[in-house]
C-alpha cells in the first residue's frame, strides 16, 4: 500500500510553472472570446461582411471625379474629335442668352481684328522673302528692266520700218516694191521671233523667283516634326535616317488626335511658334495635318459653331495655316508640308481635298515647299487602295481603318522627306 500511495502522490503532484501556464492559457481563451464577441457587434470595413451600396456609390463617384481631373485634357480632346462639341465652352452653354446686337458687334469687332491680323502677317511675310533672296530679285529685275529696255528699242526699229515704207509709199520714190517687201517681211518675222523669245525667258525668270528655295541642312541644324498620328508613324523612321545620315538631331512633337480645328484642346500654331522662339537651330519645320480637322468648329465671339467648308470656317482655318507659316518665316525656319492622303470614307476623302487646296494656297504665297503623298502611297481621291503595285507583288502601305499606314508606308513616306532635304557639309575652320 505504501509503494501505491508514493506512485499515486508521485503522478498526480504537478509543478507550479505547469500549472501557472494552464492559467495562462484559459485566460487568453476567455480575452479571444470577448473580443470576437465584440467584434460581431462592431460591423468593420475589412470583415467578410458585404459593403453596403452606398458605401460603394460614394467610392466609385469619388475615383471618377478625381480620374477627370487627372485626364480633364484628354477627355476634352476625345469629345471634340468624336462629337465635334467642347464641354467646356461657355458660347455654347450661354447661346440663348445672346442677343442680335451682341452678335453684330462681335462681328464687326472681329472683322477689324482679323483685317489687322491679316495685314501684319501679310507685311511680316513679305519682308523676310525679300531679305532670303537679295540676290535674285536684283538679277531678274535687272533682266527684266534690260529685255524691256531691248523691247522697246526693236518697237522703234519696227516702227521705224513701218514709216519708211509709208513713205516710200507716199513720196512715189523709185524703189522695188516687191523686194523691199520682203525685207520688210522677214524683219517682222525675226523681229517678232526674237521679241517671243525674250518673252519667254523674263516668264521664267519671273516664275523661278516663286520657286521655293531648296532645303539645304547642315549637321548643326535641327529639324521639328509637327502633326497628328499620321505624323507619329512617319516621325520617328525620318529621326533615326537624319542623324545615322547627316547626325542631325531632331525634335517630334506629335501628337494624335490634334489639329487646327480645335486651338482650345491643343494649339498648333502657338506650340510651333514657342519651339521655334526656344530653338533657334531649328532650320525645317515639317507639318503633317488634317485628318481631324474636316468639321465644325467653335469660333470666339460666335453662337454657333463654323460650319466646314463656310466662309467664316475656311478664313478662320486660313489665318491658322499662315500663322505657322508666319512664325517658321519670322524664324528663319524653311517649312515641308505633306499633304493629306486619300481616305477610305467618303466624307472624310472629301475633306481632304477641300483641306489641302487651303495648305496648298498657302504656302504658295511664302514660297514653302507642299509635298503630296497620294502617288507615294498608290492611291488617288478618286481610288482609295490599301496597296501599292509593283513588277513583283503588291505591298500593303494603309491598315484596315483605311486612314493610317502600315511600317512599309510609313518608311516610304520616310524616305520621301529625306529625298527633300540637301546636305551640306560644314566647312573646316582649322583650315586656311
């Protein structure tokens, strides 16, 4: 019994730090359970729980508010390029509270400013011209004054003929009619002869001063790319030929869904004048424009919006043209301006033609260079094609929305830049 009891007492007898544990142990137990208790009665964000509606209402409205206000330019850009409307013009929201006087006088207003505008670009266009080719003008104008001054002087010796004859004629003198006849005859002829040639070399002495002078770079000279997503594909190709060439860096700015219709989103004209105004080795400025810009548009001042193709549309979108021209001018910039390519859509193939008959008259008048792309890209505005046709194959150059090009077009209209462009080697200064 004894050696019972010791085993029994032995192996119920338990330590104290054992039994300090348990109590340990049971209190925590009992902490977790009141705290669990306390959180199914406190309803947390972070519980398995649902989110109510308007909890989920209130989150997505203030993601959405700060999203706009992050992406405000690019929303404004998408709905003026996809529906022609700008959100944030107050002429539009504010169009019945205009009266037709007030239209009246911020007609007249902007007929004055638009007369004033388009006699300070007109002068500030010309003076440069005058300055680029000192030495032409006073050659054909010496050649010019010098063929008149010949004119003149072969006028009196016909008239001279003439009177002599008449007088001959007159008097009865004893000559022989016939034979002096014909010498008269064939001096009109050659008269007459050498008069039409003189003519036709003052035309093309005349002619030759509207010819733009040739793009002639150098590798300290900087070329600026201007343009919508037409010019994002073809920038690039004439960047990485101009500097592995010539080393002649470049600027591209580029930007799609940008245009001249709509300043108030992106403003061309002020972007090309601020670079050229920060740059001064920027020598070529090459713009490629107009796929985004055959619609209406807001004018300041106006009510409603410009129609495309009005007057009021094509002498607001004219004054945008020459203000780049202006600007490239002002700065001794030359400028290359490709034109609009033919497009699948009706409407939009429309447009370009309408579009580049205004680029084109433009830069005729500041003797800039125009370069058209449809006989590079194998199509007319007649035909549109995806295609251009060779001895070997045919080679897509347009992708399936029919408005952009593939990397062989872009690379195609690539080289056609580079074959503008002449390269000037800068002279040794080491050198005597």
């Amino acid at each position: 019994m004894m050696i019972y009891k010791k085993s029994f007492s032995k192996n119920n007898k338990k330590p104290k730090s054992s039994l300090k544990r348990q109590r340990h142990k049971s209190l925590n137990k009992s902490v977790i359970k009141k705290n669990l208790h306390k959180k199914t009665n406190t309803p947390l964000v972070f519980t398995g729980s649902p989110l109510s509606a308007r909890y989920i209402l209130v989150i997505m409205s203030v993601t959405a508010i700060a999203l706009i206000a992050i992406y405000y330019k690019s929303i404004l850009i998408y709905c003026q390029q996809a529906y022609h409307t700008d959100l944030f013009d107050g002429n539009t929201i504010a169009s019945q509270e205009i009266s037709p006087q007030d239209i009246e006088k911020n007609y007249i207003d902007e007929q004055n400013d638009q007369e004033h505008i388009i006699t300070q670009a007109s002068t500030s266009l010309t003076q440069p011209i005058d300055v680029a080719l000192p030495v032409t003008e006073n050659k054909t104008s010496k050649l010019a004054t010098d063929e008149f001054d010949e004119i003149k002087q072969n006028k009196k010796i016909e008239e001279v003929v003439t009177d002599k004859n008449l007088k001959s004629e007159d008097t009865g003198a004893d000559y022989n009619l016939e034979i002096y006849s014909d010498t008269t005859n064939q001096n009109k002829q050659e008269i007459v002869s050498v008069l039409q040639d003189r003519n036709d070399e003052v035309h093309k002495d005349i002619e030759s001063i509207h010819e733009p002078l040739p793009i002639v770079l150098t590798s300290n000279d900087k070329v600026f790319f201007a343009g919508d997503s037409l010019m994002q594909g073809v920038a690039p190709y004439v960047k990485k030929m101009l500097f592995k060439q010539y080393k002649i860096e470049s600027i591209d700015l580029s930007k799609q869904s940008t245009g001249l219709a709509y300043p108030s989103a992106f403003d061309w004209p002020k972007t090309i004048n601020d670079n050229l105004i920060a740059d001064p080795s920027i020598k070529l400025l090459v713009v490629f424009l107009g796929a985004n810009d055959p619609w209406d548009f807001p004018v300041k001042g106006y009510a409603k919006y410009a129609k495309f193709k009005s007057e009021l549309w094509e002498e607001h979108y004219r004054l945008r043209i020459a203000s780049i021209l202006n600007s490239a001018i002002e700065n001794d910039v030359q400028v290359l301006w490709l034109a609009a390519p033919c497009m699948r859509k009706h409407k939009l193939n429309n447009g370009m033609v309408y579009l580049n008959n205004l680029y084109k008259s433009e830069i005729e008048k500041t003797q800039q260079h125009f370069l058209t792309t449809n006989e590079l890209l194998g199509c007319t505005y007649e035909k549109f094609s995806n295609f251009i046709e060779t001895d070997k194959a045919k080679i897509k150059v347009r992708v399936d929305d029919g408005v952009h090009f593939t990397p062989t077009g872009q690379k195609i209209l690539a080289k056609a830049i580079m074959e503008q462009i002449i390269y000037k080697e800068l002279e040794d200064t080491f050198n005597d």
